[in-house]
C-alpha cells in the first residue's frame, strides 16, 4: 500500500504543480492579450473576404417570421461573441438594443453590430471598437473563435485541394 499511496501523493503533487504553471501562464497572457488579438487580427484580415458574411442591415419582417427587403452591409464580417445587450443604441436612444454581437471587419477593424427590432423592422447600427474594448466586453473567447475561423478555413481548403487532386487523378489517372 504504501507504493500505492506514494505514487497517489506524487501524481496530486504534479497535478498542483501543473494547475499553478497554469495560473502563471494564464496571468501572462492576460497581460499581453491586447497585443496578441491586435496580432491574430492582422493576420486574419487578408482571409475575411473569403470566410467572412455579408451581415444583414435592415429588413423587414412579414407575417410568417421571413425576412424581406433586405439589405447586407457591403463589408464582409466574421462573428466572434455575442453579449448581453448595452440596452439603447447609441445612434437613437429610442431604438432598443435586442442582439449584440462582436464582428471583425475585412477592414482589420473591430464593431459591435447592434440589432434592434420593433415588430415589423429589423435594422442594424455598427460600432467601431478598440481590440481593449472587444476583449472587456466579450471576453477571450474571442481569440478562440477567431482561432476557429481560421482553423475551419484551412480545413475547408484541405477538403477542397483533396478533392480536385482525387477528380484529376480521375480524369488523367497516367499523371496522378
């Protein structure tokens, strides 16, 4: 037993010694998170045209939920976080803030898009925002997702390259 106990007691020891390396780690990238999102954006932005939406600016919504006369905003986004809503918005403090979300723009720029709904209307008012703000807003997780859009991406032209390979082959099997 008492080879059991030791290794039990050297395995939780490790496990401590791992949880406050990364606590250490953790508190370091927080210091440094703001860089290291203005980073990943920069290398990000060429891709946006390609993986990024065209997100919806205004429409109107008919009796069955569907949206029509609709208008997208010209700039190709990516979602990374949604919050809870900063109540008004800042363009017509009438208007109701229903959806908030954090895009990032192919213009390497950061926005709040904030959507408001009366019944009938769908519009849409967009926010520029510093990297700090995005991260004191939504959090780190949108350094994950933006991780994520790029990794699908790659798996997306993986899927694609392995694709025309295997219909070449198909069509010159003498090359392939």
């Amino acid at each position: 037993m008492d080879e059991i106990e030791a290794g039990f007691d050297r395995l939780v020891k490790r496990i401590e010694e791992s949880e406050k390396e990364k606590t250490v780690l953790a508190d370091e990238v927080r210091k440094s998170d703001v860089a290291l999102l203005t980073r990943m954006a920069k290398s990000t932005k060429v891709m946006i045209p390609q993986i990024g939406l065209n997100m919806l600016e205004r429409g109107k919504q008919d009796t069955k939920g569907e949206l029509y006369d609709t208008s997208f905003i010209r700039k190709k986004m990516i979602a990374l976080g949604k919050t809870d809503t900063v109540g008004v918005r800042p363009d017509n403090p009438d208007r109701k803030v229903d959806d908030q979300f954090c895009v990032f723009s192919e213009d390497g720029k950061f926005y709040e898009l904030l959507y408001s709904f009366d019944g009938f209307l769908v519009d849409s008012y967009l926010q520029p925002i510093t990297p700090e703000q995005a991260l004191s807003c939504y959090g780190l997780e949108i350094m994950v997702m933006l991780y994520y859009a790029l990794r699908d991406y790659l798996k997306g032209e993986e899927e694609l390259i392995n694709a025309l390979k295997l219909t070449l082959s198909y069509i010159y099997p003498e090359k392939f």
